[in-house]
C-alpha cells in the first residue's frame, strides 16, 4: 500500500492510528475502469467524534511531492466532506474522480481531522458539543490512469517499471545479512514503484534458488521469478 511522503510499504507516515477514528488502508486506489470508490471509516471509541475530510492533487506521493492544482474543478470530489460519528459506529467516504482519461496517473492526500466532543444536555435545550482532542492525519488516494499500460523490466535485483501505473513489489527469499534475530535468515520485501522508476532489491540474495519475486496491479498478481 501507498504511505504518503513515501511509495514503500516499510515507509511511514503519520499512521491512522493516531486517530480515534479508524480510517482504514492508507492507501485507496481508484482503478482505470470505475468512476468512483468507497472508503469506510470507523469510530472505536467510547466517545462521538467530529469527522472533517478534504483533499488536495499532489504532484507525488514521494518526499519530493507537492500540492498542486487539479486540472479542472471537480476532477475529485468527495462526500461527506464532515460528520459527526457516535461512538462505535462506522460510515463510508465516497470519492469521485471526474479527470481527464489519458495516461497519466494522479495522486492525491486526503486529509482528516478527527475532534472529540462532549455532550452536555439541561431540561430545555438540544445537545451541544465542544471540540476537545484534535487529531490530523493523511492518507493517498490514487486514480490509475484511464488508458493504463502494464510494463515492466527485471535485471540483476532491480525492477523498472516501464508503464503508467504503480506496481507493488512483493519479493521473498534467503537474507543477505544474517542476524540472531532471524534465525530462519527469510526476508520479505514490499514496495511500490513508480511509472517510469526503478527500485532495487537490497535485502535478498536475488540469486539463491528460493529467491521470489511477483508484482501486483491492484488485486491482479503477476509472477516475474
């Protein structure tokens, strides 16, 4: 999955438990066929929270990313942009993507703010509610170009995505550094590359026997070695 300020998934971001609220995968993908994907969000906790949602076109999902303009106004659009969520409950975020459909793949940072309230009740009036803790975190929402070519390379421990359209690596095999932690000595490598990037495979010995590689398109996996 996507992490933003970095494609891998051993890299980090703030993660979405630092939220009361659960807001699921960092990563939602909206693939080259649909218009549009759901997300559902929880509240786990014994309290009701207050649910503000926005997101912003970035140029990358990497460090260098920065936030840029959408190309026309509605190219992403999502509902509810705020709720307020009792305790224990869940509801669903859907995400519209309204863009060009060429081949370009487009990343966005969906930011929440997750805020706690306190209810206060007299014999004549409604409930109230006060912001107490206040929480952001942001996640990657990715819309996989509308014309999407699948290419890729593989040499000597490096792959080379030749296509349009992320790819996550996904490589298992004999550790290249032996330590007491791990006696088995396997390693597991998970990351993202990006179209038209390269990444290599630091960890494993790529050449032992039991050395195996296979990416993933969304839920479509492809068997390299």
């Amino acid at each position: 999955m996507f992490i933003l300020k970095t494609i891998a998934a051993s890299l980090c971001l703030v993660t979405a438990s630092a939220l009361a609220v659960n807001v699921g995968s960092v990563t939602t993908i909206i693939p080259d066929n649909a218009e549009s994907i759901s997300k559902e969000i929880k509240n786990e906790s014994d309290a009701a929270r207050v649910i503000s949602i926005s997101v912003q076109r970035i140029s990358s999902p990497m460090d260098e990313g920065v936030v840029i303009q959408p190309e026309s106004p509605d190219e992403i659009l999502l509902t509810p942009t705020r709720m307020i969520m009792p305790a224990n409950a869940s509801n669903i975020v859907k995400f519209y993507y309204h863009g060009k459909k060429d081949g370009l793949e487009r990343y966005y940072r969906v930011t929440f703010v997750d805020e706690g309230i306190t209810e206060d009740q007299n014999a004549d009036a409604d409930k109230s509610g006060q912001g107490m803790t206040r929480a952001v975190v942001s996640t990657i929402l990715v819309a996989q170009p509308r014309n999407k070519n699948i290419d890729f390379d593989y040499r000597d421990g490096k792959i080379f995505n030749k296509g349009n359209a992320a790819l996550r690596v996904n490589a298992t095999g004999k550790c290249l550094k032996r330590t007491p932690e791990n006696p088995k000595n396997q390693c597991a490598q998970n990351f993202y590359v990006m179209p038209e990037t390269s990444r290599d495979i630091k960890l494993i010995d790529v050449n032992d026997k039991d050395f195996h590689l296979g990416l993933w398109d969304l839920k479509h996996f492809i068997p390299v070695k």
